[in-house]
C-alpha cells in the first residue's frame, strides 16, 4: 500500500499533537456497554447516556456521570418487556425531562420514552406498534414549537423510513412523511436540524444511482421539508466521490449546513462537507485517509464558533481512531488525538458534545474491559493550524479500508509518517467563569430574555450562543459591559454562551423554559 507524504508548513519538530486526553469510565456488563451512534448529553453537572447492551436483562441502560469521572448512576434498565430495549442516538432534554427511543420492545418495533433526570418517573409515551407509523428508530430529537420531531430508518407506507412529530406528553403522534423511493433517499438516520422554517436531515441510502459502479441503491442525501411535512426538496446526492453513507446528523452555523460521511471520497475514508440550506455552495471540507488523518467518521461534528470537531472510528496512528478539529473553510486541520485501546479506548463512535471546556464523548470497544469507554477532551486553542498537502503518491480510491489499518510501529517520531505536528504553542488562556465571576448571565432560567454582564471582556467582544448539541443558534458583537438577547425564540433546554475578546475566552450556562 502507497503511503501518503505529507507537508508540514512551520512545524517544530517534536511537539505533539494530541492535546489532553482523559478516560472517565470504563464499561462493563453490569453498567451496560455496547454504542451504534449512541452519543452523550450534558447539562453543565452531569453527562447523561445510553448503552444498547448491557445491565441486568442485558437490553441496554440508562446512566448518568459528572465530568470528571466520578458519581456514576445507572438509571434505568431496559427489560424488553415493559419498557424497551436497545436505546439508539442521544437523550433529549426539556429542561425538566429527558425524552429518547428504543429500537424494539415486545411486539413492537421501537418506543418513544421520558425519564426525570434522576432516573424517577419512567413513562413510555409511544409504541411503534403499527408498521405504517414507522419502525427501528436509530437517531434522537430535535424540538420545533414545543413538540418532538424525530424519524425512523424503516417502515412507513412504502417501508423505507418516515418522519413524525409528537407532543410531550405522548399524546397528537403523527406520521408527517413517508421517504418512498431511491429517488428521494430512505433509511433516514440521526436527528433532524431545525431552522424554524424548516427541517434538514439526511438519509444513509437512496438519491442518485449508477449500476455500472456498483452503487445500485444510492449513497445517501442531503434534503430539506416543511415542519408539516410538505415542500420536501432532495439538497444533495452523495454520488461516492463526494462521499457515501452519512450516518450522523446535521450542524449549522447559521450560513451553511455542516456533516460528514462514513464512507467515500478521494481516499474513501468519508468526508467533511458544507452546503448552504438551498442545496447550493457545497463543499468537500477533508477527506479522510486512514493513517494520516482517520477513517470512517460515525457521528455529528461539533462547533464552538471557531472550529469543527469530531471523531472517526477507525485509522490514525494506532489504527483505533481520531479525534480532530478543522475550521469552517476547511483550513486548519489539527488531528488532536490518536485513539489508544486500553489507555483511551478505541473506535469512537456518535458525537461529541462540550461543556465549553472539554469535549465528552464514548468509544465502542477497548478501555479495562473492551466495552468502551466515557473520554474527555480538553478543547486546547493554543494549536496554530498547519497546512497539510498530500504527494502524487496518494492512494486510489477504494485503496484505504477499515480492515486495512495496521499500526506502524515504525511511524514514532517520522515526520513523514507521523503526520501531523504542532507548532510552537501560542497560549491564550481560556477563563474558568464556574470559579472566577468574570461574566454574569441572570435570569437563569430565562424565558424571553438574558442580560449578560462581562466588565472584564467589555472591548468589541463577540458573544456566541450554542445548544447542546452544538449548533450556534445566536452570535452578535458587543463593546458594552452589559447587553441583552432575546431568547424567546430559542426551544426549551441547556445552552452555553461564549464571550470571546483578546483578553480570552469566557463560557457559562444558562437554561431557556
């Protein structure tokens, strides 16, 4: 197999690019263990997850932990009788519940589910009982005017997916969408993105088809739909060489959509694309290589105003995966972390999600007992992005596969195979607002609006607003010590204000009911 070179502009040899590692749990049986694209949520104290396996019944739990390792709770196990089994994607929350979907339960064919955060008042709000309403929820919620959106890889009137919508209190559930054809995509996965006008997803399957290269179901697609379920318009088809098979979900920064596919690309590894919200601007922001940068990215990215971030399941250094991030533009690439078996654990999978200090997120298999792991992260903006070019000597597509990343032990300390070093650190200090009272948001909980005080960031700051799962929903700039937004507008939950200046960055949260 050909390796590719790669050059390095202004690299201080000897300098890693891995930044901070922490492994904060290892799974086990009893714990639950076991991940398709299960991903973490947080609300600022805790991190709440599911596994698909696992527990007492082994159909997969529910589970709490802080940040910092410690207070693990397992609070719920599904028994498949009563209550579900094998929970898919990420807990929604409310701000009073967690709302999320089990694959199956009894005769059904998956359930829609609230829990307290404490792990009380289990109720399940919905049986996809009938095959028309939709079957094998694999993905998680996204809120629009107080009810719950969400889809369904299979079933539905022509048996190739659906969207639905349902209040939360499981009463008014509604079939909105059949995906019916090759033609429009099926197999719709993750969550849907909404922009308050629109709902924005992408199926694993369907769209453009060409039997004479082996794609004869089609590789997936970008689309767009009304809130009601009208005006469904397909944005992209993804045709292998600008990637294959997306399996997480969409961000958006406010001017264009943001995901990755598992598959396709120059190297065939998968890509990282924007797209503008009319299907225009597309483009191929990385693409994957193995080795050099990972392979086979199987969730959303993340955005913190100033980079993406996210993970891949397989390729870098240990053949166990990646962690990276990478600008908008697609400039600035940094890998931040090769994944190591027992010390982080490997192929991560799903989404990382960020408290604005580190950035959380499961793995798989390895750690203690190759069930997985909970890692952190610390978001380190020190790196001074590097330039990354690759020679003629790259590999054809189809070359790079997963099974084909076997760990070079001769790649240590070889800028040639090492891929990636970091420049000479420029260090700019991030501001611990939970210990030091540099910015104040009141009221907290807000409804209509908040007003931020941030006297020690006053000169032509830039406040950004996140949700949780890392969307920028609100951004606007500011040489006053004290401003208002209007928050009205915002669903109900967890988001994160950041307040960036020259003198540093601030974060802290704040809840919207």
């Amino acid at each position: 197999m050909k390796k590719l070179i790669f050059v390095l502009l202004l690299a201080i040899p000897g300098l890693s690019a891995n930044a901070q590692c922490t492994k904060l749990f290892d799974f086990t049986k009893t714990t639950g263990y076991g991940f398709y694209f299960n991903s973490l949520y947080t609300d600022g104290a805790f991190l709440y997850g599911m596994t698909v396996d696992g527990g007492t019944y082994n159909y997969g739990t529910i589970f709490k932990i802080k940040p910092d390792g410690s207070g693990y709770v397992k609070l719920l196990d599904f028994d498949s009788r009563t209550n579900g089994s094998s929970p898919v994607g990420a807990l929604f929350s409310d701000g009073n519940c967690l709302y999320g979907m089990t694959q199956s339960v009894g005769k059904s064919r998956g359930t829609i589910f609230k829990i307290k955060p404490d792990g009380r008042n289990y109720v399940k709000l919905f049986d996809f009982a009938d095959y028309k309403s939709g079957w094998g929820p694999l993905g998680f919620f996204t809120s629009h005017k107080g009810q719950l959106y969400g889809m369904t890889s299979m079933g539905g009137t022509k048996a190739r997916g659906t969207t639905f919508k349902i209040n939360r209190d499981g009463s008014g559930f509604e079939e909105i969408m059949d995906f019916y054809s090759i033609e429009n995509g099926y197999k719709p996965r993750g969550a849907l993105l909404s922009d308050g006008r629109f709902l924005y997803g992408m199926t694993l399957e369907g769209g453009l088809t060409n039997d004479s290269v082996g794609n004869k179901y089609g590789y997936g697609t970008v689309f767009k739909m009304k809130p009601d379920g009208s005006g469904f318009e397909k944005l992209l088809n993804f045709t292998g060489a600008n990637g294959r098979f997306p399996e997480g979900s969409l961000i958006s920064d406010g001017t264009f959509l943001y995901g990755m596919t598992e598959m396709g690309g120059k190297y065939d590894g998968g890509t990282v694309f924007k797209i503008k919200p009319d299907g225009s601007g597309y483009m191929q922001l990385l693409d994957f290589a193995g080795i050099a940068n990972g392979s086979c990215p199987y969730g959303s990215l993340y955005y913190d105003g100033d980079f993406l971030y996210g993970t891949t399941r397989f390729g870098g250094k240990n053949g166990d995966g990646t962690a990276f991030k990478i600008k908008p533009d697609g400039g600035g690439y940094v890998k931040l972390l090769d994944f190591e078996n027992d010390i982080t654990g490997r192929q991560p999978v799903g989404s990382l999600v960020s408290d604005g200090r580190f950035l959380y997120g499961m793995t798989m298999s390895g750690g203690k007992n190759d069930k997985g792991t909970i890692f952190k992260i610390q978001i380190d903006s020190s790196y001074v992005p590097v330039e990354i070019t690759s020679d003629s000597t790259a590999n054809t597509n189809n070359e790079i596969l997963p099974q084909t990343f076997i760990p070079d032990s001769t790649a240590a300390n070889d800028p040639v195979t090492d891929h990636v070093i970091a420049q000479e650190p420029v260090i700019r200090a991030a501001i611990t607002i939970e210990e030091e009272n540099i910015i104040t948001i009141y009221p907290n909980p807000a409804n209509e609006k908040i007003t931020i005080e941030n006297s020690a960031l006053n000169n032509d700051a830039t406040i950004s607003i996140f949700n949780n799962e890392g969307q920028l929903v609100l951004q606007q700039t500011t040489n006053q010590a004290k401003t208002e937004i209007a928050v009205s507008t915002l669903a109900n939950g967890l988001y994160f204000v950041k307040v960036n200046n020259e003198s540093g960055i601030a974060v802290k949260r704040f809840i919207k009911e």
